[in-house]
C-alpha cells in the first residue's frame, strides 16, 4: 500500500513537472524575426527653474530584427535580440512658429513639424511561457533595452518649402543613448506565427541642456520563430 501511495505521488508530481514545463524540458533555442508598429511617447520637457515645456507629442514608427531564444529552466527563456528603428516626434508647431518669427522677423506659419529618429535597439529580454495547447502558448516577458540613436532631423515645413536640422551633436536637442525597460505580453500559433503587445519605459535623459525629457513606447508586434 505504502508502494502504490509513493507511486501514485511520483505520478503526480511527475505529471506536475510536465505540464509546468510543457511536457519538455529539452527545448530547443530558435531565432525569430519580429516587424513593430511603435507609437512613441515623449514625456514634458522639464526646465531647470521647475517649468515645463510641451515640446514634443506622439509620433509614430516601426521597429524590425530578429532574436535568438535560449531555454534557461522548465518555461523560463532568455531572448537577447537586434533592431533597427524609425521613430518620430511631433513637434510643437506654436513654439516652432515663435522660433521661425524670430529668425525671419515676420509672422510665419508652419505647416509640418517634426523629429525623425533612426536607430538601433539591443533587447535583452527574459520571460516564462504558458502552454495551453498543443502549438499555441502565451507568454510574459520583461527586460532592458539599449537604444543608439543613429540619426536624427529637427524637419519643419512652410507651404512647399522645407528644411531640416540635425537633432544630435553640439547644437542639436536630443541624446542618443537611451535605455529602455520593457515589459509585455506574447502569444504563438501553430509553433511559429508570434504576436505581442508591449509598453518601454524610457529610464535615461533624451533632452540635451539644461533640461530634462524621457520617453516611452508602444508596440504591436508580428513575428515568425524558426
């Protein structure tokens, strides 16, 4: 009796183990591509006298790379990845136009305004995977991020005339370090077709000068696992 007692706990928790683990814990690493729309966030630009500047809105983008998931134990992975992304910022067109009014000693008015980011990011993402079905699971993730700002362009509009100002270096308004913590919510089909939701949270100062800016994202992202 004591035998078949044991027996029917090694069952038990061996079943346990399988479905925490999803039946297999000799998975496979893989690579994955991923395409992202990204809605970025810029936050106020906080002067240092405690004023703030509404500078900059939303804007929007896209992110495209690959990553290379690594099993660690049981559900839990270790996904490091490559990006490279655009990005943009709406600017402030009453603050451009004061500018523009300034430099041209008369009253004019733009018609477009901008920042536009081109980067690359380095994810180093970490997360566990659920199993609910055969082909189909969902997972949780979170880690940091690194962005590198590669280029960048202050672009204003008047009418049919345009002309643009690089956003980084000495005279520009924008860092190009930044790094990101990201968090978000994953699903795969089928053992390959992979999609998510995921939000940024800016950790770093985007805002040259004496003054203060972080910005965040939001993703919806498309993928396919190899």
């Amino acid at each position: 009796m004591k035998r078949f007692s044991f027996s029917l706990i090694f069952v038990a928790l061996a079943f346990f183990l399988s479905r925490a683990s999803g039946g297999d814990l000799s998975d496979k690493s893989f690579w994955g591509v991923r395409l992202s729309y990204e809605l970025a966030a810029p936050g106020d630009v906080n002067l240092k006298n405690g004023y703030k500047m509404d500078l900059y809105g939303n804007g929007s983008g896209f992110s495209a790379g690959a990553v290379y998931h690594i099993p660690v134990f049981y559900n839990f992975y270790f996904e490091p990845g490559a990006q490279l992304y655009y990005n943009t910022y709406s600017l402030n067109r009453t603050l451009v136009d004061d500018s523009l009014d300034d430099d041209a000693g008369s009253v004019v008015k733009s018609t477009g305004a901008s920042a536009r980011m081109w980067g690359v990011r380095i994810p180093v993402i970490g997360g566990y995977r659920f199993d609910l079905f055969p082909g189909f699971d969902i997972s949780v993730f979170t880690g940091p991020e690194f962005n590198l700002g590669l280029s960048a362009k202050n672009h204003v509009s008047v009418g049919s005339f345009s002309a643009s100002s690089s956003a980084y270096g000495d005279d520009g308004t924008l860092n190009r370090a930044d790094i990101k913590w990201r968090f978000g919510v994953g699903v795969t089909f089928c053992s390959h077709v992979y999609g998510a939701v995921s939000g940024a949270i800016g950790m770093c100062d985007m805002s040259r000068g004496r003054s203060t800016m972080h910005s965040n994202l939001f993703d919806i992202t498309l993928g396919y696992n190899f």
